[in-house]
C-alpha cells in the first residue's frame, strides 16, 4: 500500500511552478476569501493571513495600493489602522468573476448572438482600450472592425460595464441569430474569428498538471491542517481563475470534441471540497475588519458548484 502524499510535498513545488505575482494573487484571495465575508479587512491581518503564501509586508502594501489606484480597493483610516474594501466597481467585478469560477453547470444556449458595435468616432482611443480589455475578462470575441460576439453573454452585465467605464449610450447592443444560410457567419467560423482555443486548451492542460495530484486517491487530505488547506485553496483559484476567466465558456455546441476545459472544472471542483472548510476556519481565526473578526458567509457561498457540503 503506497503511503499517503504529504501536504508539504505536493504544496511545495507549486511556488516553483506557478507564475506568481502578488496584485494578481491578492486579487485571488480578495475575490475568494475576503469578498464572502463583507469585502473589508484590516490590513495587518490581511498581511499577516498571506505571508503564508510567500508575500511580505512591503509587496502586499504594494498591490494593495495599485488596486486603490485601479479603482477596485477604497481605504479608511481608524486609529492607526487601515481598512481596505471593495468600490462599487470592484463589487462588480468581483461579482462577475465570482459567478463565473464557482458555477455550478454550463450555460444553455438558445443559439442567440450578443453583439456589440463600437464606433471609432464615438468613444476615445484610451476608452476603446479599456473597454476591449473588459469586454475579454466577460468572454466577449473580437471579430474585427469594432464588432464583439458573445452567444450566453448577458445585456444586464454588459450595460453594467459600461456604466462602470462611463461609457453608457456610446456602444450599440443587438441580439440575434446567425443566418443559416450565410456561409461567412457560420458558428464555426465565428468561433474561430473570435476565441483563440487551442490556446486555451494548452493553458488548462498545464493546470490539470499543476494539481491532478491533489486529487489522487493516496493524499490524505483529513491530515492536511487549516492553514495549508488555505494554501492549497488560494493556489488552485488562483491557477484555475487565470484560465478560466480568458475562456469565453461558450456552449458545448460551439467547443470542440473531448474539452479539456471540462476536465479542468470537474478536478477544480473536487478539490476546492476537499479545503474549502479548513481555509475557512484558518481565514476567520487570521483575518479582522473595522468591527473585529470578519462576519460568517452568506449563504450564496455555500451555493458554489451547486452546494458546499458543511
């Protein structure tokens, strides 16, 4: 009988291979941690909850202070302590990405188009490139000559963006199907003009690489204690959410035979049941808010991939 993998020895090569940076990361644990919990920490608990993660003090105040400049963080000073929260903003952001990570199942499709029309002469060059770049985080293809195509994606969430860039009223929205008999708007080929997939499938490859092992049936995942469950926990949103929110998650109709994407989702998914529960219990014994320790998840966490055991 093999003997059950350490902890230690699958967490430990992690950090040789993920490419981690520390605005992206603490992104990654703001997002999944923080953000269920009322979205406002103290920063001293927050630095102290991730130096497990190999960040110090002087690059967690780094980031921090990028991610105030980019508009998703606010802060408050009490006393000598500083509280950071969400910005509207970054609520919805986060909201977005949320739904996205943790759903439950696909999307249907009724085989409808969302398209977006983006006039040159309307918005400025600078606004152009921040909405392209927002448009990607939603799955939004680029078809060329300022037309963006999504087939699941929703008006609400669009108009919400471009309220969110000031940008309301200066994007034309249409919805519709394709003509079956127009050769040049096939879904194939829409597909192929907007979405780089064989790209994308190389990317959840190297992420079923990254973590397959956590999910063997020899690791002894009762003995793993709180704080490496955190680890382990923050790690894998971190590597599965830097795929995943580039995947347009397009339906099933439109993807490829054997999608790896899927693979990728079910083994996400199995470990993030396995930890969630001690990161938990780790994250709430470390992290603090204005008022002391940070108030339990609503129960719209416990709803993730359909619902969280407890």
């Amino acid at each position: 009988m093999s003997k059950p993998a350490s902890a230690d020895a699958l967490i430990t090569p992690l950090f040789n291979k993920l490419d981690l940076k520390a605005k992206s990361l603490l992104v990654t644990v703001w997002g999944d941690c923080v953000a269920p919990h009322g979205g406002t920490v103290w920063l001293g608990s927050l630095i102290q909850l991730v130096a497990a993660l190999g960040l110090n003090e002087r690059v967690v105040r780094t980031a921090v202070f990028r991610l105030q400049k980019d508009g998703i963080l606010s802060s408050e000073q009490v006393g000598r302590r500083s509280y950071y929260s969400l910005t509207q903003s970054g609520k919805h952001r986060f909201a977005e990405a949320t739904h996205r990570i943790y759903a439950s199942e696909d999307i249907p499709w009724n085989g409808n188009w969302l398209l977006l029309f983006v006039a040159r002469r309307r918005i400025s060059d600078a606004d152009r490139r921040h909405l392209e770049t927002a448009l990607g985080w939603l799955g939004f293809g680029d078809l060329g000559a300022g037309v963006h195509a999504h087939p699941t994606a929703t008006k609400d969430s669009v108009e919400t963006l471009l309220q969110d860039l000031d940008l309301s009223g200066k994007v034309t929205i249409l919805s519709g199907k394709g003509l079956a008999d127009t050769p040049f708007d096939t879904p194939d080929i829409l597909v192929a003009k907007g979405w780089n997939l064989e790209s994308l499938e190389a990317d959840y490859d190297r992420f079923i690489g990254h973590f397959s092992k956590f999910a063997a049936a020899d690791m002894d995942a009762s003995a793993v204690d709180e704080k490496k469950c955190f680890i382990i926990r923050s790690l894998l949103v971190h590597d599965y959410r830097r795929v995943l929110l580039r995947d347009p998650m397009l339906p099933a109709e439109l993807l490829p035979a054997g999608w790896n994407g899927n693979r990728a989702r079910a083994l996400f998914q199995e470990i993030y049941r396995r930890v969630w529960e001690g990161a938990e219990q780790h994250l709430m014994t470390v992290l603090e808010n204005e008022t002391g320790k940070l108030p339990p998840a609503p129960e719209e966490f416990y709803r993730r991939f359909g619902g969280l055991k407890r």
